[in-house]
C-alpha cells in the first residue's frame, strides 16, 4: 500500500475503528491512516521494494481493491486493505 498523504510505502497491520494501521514493510513505528488516503501499490512499485516472484493472491487481492474502489465501496476498500496486510505477514514475512 501507499499512503497517499506523503508517498510512504506502507503495510497494512490492521484496523482500528475507521483508520487503518501501517508500518513500513520490515518493521517500524505505525501510523494511523483513513482508508481513503490508501492506495495499492503499482507492481512495479511492489517489485521495487520486495523484489521475487509474483504472488497470485496478492494479485488477486490487488484486483478486489482496485473493484471496490471503482464502485466507490469505501468498506470493501479497506477490508482488502487489512486482507493483504494479513496476507503479507503471514505469506511474505
């Protein structure tokens, strides 16, 4: 993800109430962000910052994100940004 806010290249931890917490991807301080200030990363940004293999789940969790947020669905766009948080740590730790 990407806080839109400055650039940062976040992961996402979890959410609290309507914010979403991220951290830098390897650890860090986290920092609280509206979910409408988020953004899935490019692949090449993704690439860039963990380069490897393509990950079909991240991919398909990218492509539910980039759905919700074409229907303007601001739940659904931060329920995929807590699934791939979840699937980041748990897959690509």
């Amino acid at each position: 993800m990407v806080d839109t806010r400055n650039g940062a290249f976040a992961q996402v931890m979890g959410r609290i109430g309507p914010r979403v917490q991220v951290r830098r991807p390897g650890g860090g301080r986290e920092w609280e962000v509206p979910p409408t200030a988020l953004r899935l990363a490019t692949y090449d940004e993704c690439r860039a910052a963990a380069p490897g293999d393509r990950c079909d789940d991240c991919e398909r969790i990218r492509e539910g994100r980039r759905d919700a947020e074409a229907r303007g669905d601001k739940s659904a766009m931060t329920d995929a940004a807590v699934l791939m948080g979840r699937h980041q740590r748990e897959a690509h730790p």
